[in-house]
C-alpha cells in the first residue's frame, strides 16, 4: 500500500470515529460513483478457490484411502 493510500485509510478512520454521518454520506457518494471498488467478486474468488481446495482434499483423501 502507498504512503497516500495509508494516509486517506487513516483520515477515514478519524473520520469514521469522529463523524460517522459524514462517512456514511462519503462511502455511500464513492460506492456511488465507483461501484468496481465495493464488487464482491473478490468473495466470490474466494469461494470459487476454496471449493476448488476442498475437492483437492477429497481426491488426496480418496488417494490416500486406496494406497
């Protein structure tokens, strides 16, 4: 992460903390207008490499079992 990254996550924090409304309104202005960022696909990602790692285990289980 960037040094400006760190700076606007930690101006966001204060911000959070100490004008909750405000970050509401900021989040929900940015999500708005940069919808890509808020995506979930990363989650779906996750789920799609863990399904992936438990059928991996399955097969290394059914392996081990014949040997």
């Amino acid at each position: 992460m960037s040094n400006l990254d760190e700076s606007i996550g930690k101006i966001l924090l204060e911000l959070q903390k100490d004008d909750p409304d405000t970050f509401k309104k900021l989040m929900k202005k940015a999500q708005e207008e940069n919808p890509e960022l808020f995506d979930n696909s990363l989650d779906e990602e996750n789920k799609e490499i863990d399904e992936y790692n438990r059928k991996v285990d399955e097969y290394n289980d059914k392996v081990d079992k014949e040997q």
